[in-house]
C-alpha cells in the first residue's frame, strides 16, 4: 500500500508516546506509523497490545543514538515526518546518572535531526512536506516563585480548568522565557532543544518544538508519582513526599497531550515552539490526598483510611519549587484546549490502574521486559 505519509514516533512504546501512537495509527489509516523503540526499562510492548497488528503500524527495536540505525530506519521507509519523544526522563535517575541523559536525550536527538536533515536534503523536493516534531518538557525553563502559598484564582479559564482554578503566582512559562534548566534532565532536554533550533536555523530544516507540563494518566511507569502513589495505596505500603509536599506542578491528562501533538504536528507553524498545559496547578501533598480520597473509595476503605501512610522524606537535590506553563498561544493559535477536568481525569486514572493489576505486576516482576 501506498501511504500518504511515513511518520517515525520514537518512544511509541512508553508513557506518552503509546498514546500517540494508538492515536495516529487509529486517526490516520492512511498514514505508516514507525514506532521506533529501544525498548528500556520504560519502554512497555503491553502498552500497544491493542495496536500492534494493525496495518499501518510498523515497530522497529532501535536505539536513538545509533546514527545507522536512525539513517537506515529514516531512508528505508522514505519518512517525511518525526515526532520524537523518546527520551530519558526521570529527574532522579538523571541525578544518580547524568552521562545516561547527556548521551540519549542529546546525541540521540541529534542522531534524528542528522539523518532527517541528509535524507530530506537529498530529495528533490527538499524540505517540502517535511517535518521534525521535537517533544521538550516545561523543566527547561526553571523553576518559578511560589509566590501565594494559599493559591489563587487562576488568570486562566477553560472548561477544563473551571473545576480546580488555584494558581501559586503571578508568573507562569512563555514560550519567550529564557532557559535556566537546574537538573541533569533539564538541561540534557535544553541541549536538545537548541540543537533542534540550530538544525531550523543553519539547514532551514522544518522544525517544531513543544514544551509540555506534568502528564498523568494510563500506562506511566510506575516509579512517577501518580502511578507509585496509587500502586502504594493498593498495598499499604508508605507514600514518601519529597520535603514538606509543598512544591507546585501542572498537571495534563495524558490523551490531551496526545491531542495536542496531533493537532501541533498537522497545523503548527514550523520554526515554532508551542507550550502545553493543563492550567491546572496543585501542589504535591494536596495532590496526594486526592489520591488517597480516590483510591480508599474505589477500593471501599473508610474515609481518611490511607492517610497515615504519607511519610516525609529529604527533599530532591535541586527540587524546583514551581512549574507552571501558560499555553494560551496554543489555544489562541491552534484552538487547543484541555478536555478533562482534573477530577474527572484522576478519577479515569485510578480506576484504569486498579482494573489493570496485572500490568503493573508485569512491571514490577520484570516480566513485560522478557522477550522484548
């Protein structure tokens, strides 16, 4: 079959990017999706159960920094559109870990952009109808000031955000804000982010980047907050806050990330760089004890009956106080908007992991990693 498009995901088979692949190979039957996939401790084939025979979907077990490779995958399947999330992404193993995020997230990113940029090059169209879709984090911006610890009402009004409307300052992340990344993560995210600029700006390759916040739903892994978190309840077993729970994170719905990405990738202006948001600020203990409220309910525990499980632990080395993106020039631009409201998505996220046990059984036994 003739595609219309050849598009590589790389990451497809973790967090966010089994989302956007079941997305795109459900949405676009007309389009080959490549899911490119090292298959790491995050990479999960259980995520694409329901995909993986799909006539459209390819997977292909590569490394991102394997320059062959990447040349091979790139030409062989004649791509004309990367959307790369595949990275290393966990603040605390980059701190045990730094050189592991410095070779992926850098020399991986820059393994794309080269064999994309020869590829495209040697076409005699060019760079037309061509695309490189970088996926960065709100963590390469910094940290912001915690400036009203009680909250406030958020300068942000969506239906999605009508429910929960706290903001904890003034300041919030545009797309203009300087750089100041403060982990190892961050700032192998940063590098990548400017390589994928230099490649727009010295080659006049098609480039998009976007810079998203916290993500939560079903198929993390769970050594993320949420998924632990809910794992722990359902076990009984402690619940560390880093400090005194008080840092602040925006949070968004996994499958409105993946919306987003869609809707960037088809309609996005390359050279650009768009925020996405949640508009949707909690600070970590309060966080927790949602979880907590949600999870003794659907479990039928009494009101209260995990709380004695929270555990205060040593802060994070370097843990920023506050992230919070304001994403309006994704809504005013392109239309985007949340679609859940947070409730309604925690709700969504603790019934998927208590009805799905034996995912996270697999994770935790190191079974899902067998035969991969």
């Amino acid at each position: 079959m003739n595609y219309k498009r050849n598009i590589v995901i790389t990451g497809g088979a973790g967090f966010i990017g089994s989302h956007v692949v079941r997305l795109f190979v459900n949405k676009y039957p007309d389009y080959r999706i490549i899911n490119v996939d090292k298959l790491t401790y995050a990479g999960n084939p259980d995520n694409l159960r329901d995909v993986e025979n799909a006539p459209n979907y390819v997977f292909e077990k590569a490394d991102i920094t394997d320059l062959a490779a990447m040349r091979r995958i790139v030409r062989g399947y004649g791509v004309d559109g990367i959307i790369h999330l595949a990275a290393e992404s966990h603040v605390d193993r980059s701190i045990t870990d730094p050189f592991a995020f410095a070779h992926t997230n850098i020399m991986g990113t820059l393994a794309l952009l080269q064999s994309a940029c020869e590829y495209w090059e040697s076409l005699p169209e060019g760079f037309t109808g061509k695309l490189f879709y970088h996926i960065s984090t709100d963590e390469v911006y910094g940290a912001l000031e915690l400036t009203d610890p009680e909250g406030i009402e958020s300068p942000f009004t969506t239906a999605a955000s009508s429910q929960h409307h706290h903001a904890y300052g003034s300041e919030f992340f545009l797309e203009t804000n300087k750089y100041n990344p403060h982990s190892p993560y961050s700032a192998s995210k940063a590098s990548s982010d400017h390589f994928v600029r230099a490649y727009h700006d010295t080659y006049g390759m098609p480039t998009l980047i976007t810079n998203c916040s916290n993500n939560y739903g079903p198929n993390q892994f769970p050594e993320k907050l949420i998924p632990l978190f809910i794992d722990n309840i359902r076990h009984g077993r402690p619940l560390p806050v880093y400090g005194t729970g008080e840092n602040v994170r925006d949070w968004l719905y996994v499958e409105d990330h993946a919306r987003a990405i869609d809707l960037i990738f088809h309609r996005g202006k390359p050279g650009e760089t768009y925020n996405i948001g949640g508009f949707n600020e909690w600070k970590n203990i309060d966080l927790i004890k949602v979880l907590i409220a949600t999870v003794d309910r659907l479990l039928g525990n009494p009101e209260g009956y995990s709380l004695p499980l929270i555990t205060y632990v040593t802060d994070r080395k370097g843990h920023d106080l506050r992230y919070a993106i304001d994403s309006r020039k994704l809504q005013r631009e392109l239309g985007w908007e949340p679609s859940l409201q947070f409730e309604e998505g925690i709700e969504k996220t603790v019934r998927w992991y208590l009805d799905n046990q034996q995912w996270l059984d697999r994770i935790a036994s190191g079974e899902y990693q067998k035969n991969s």
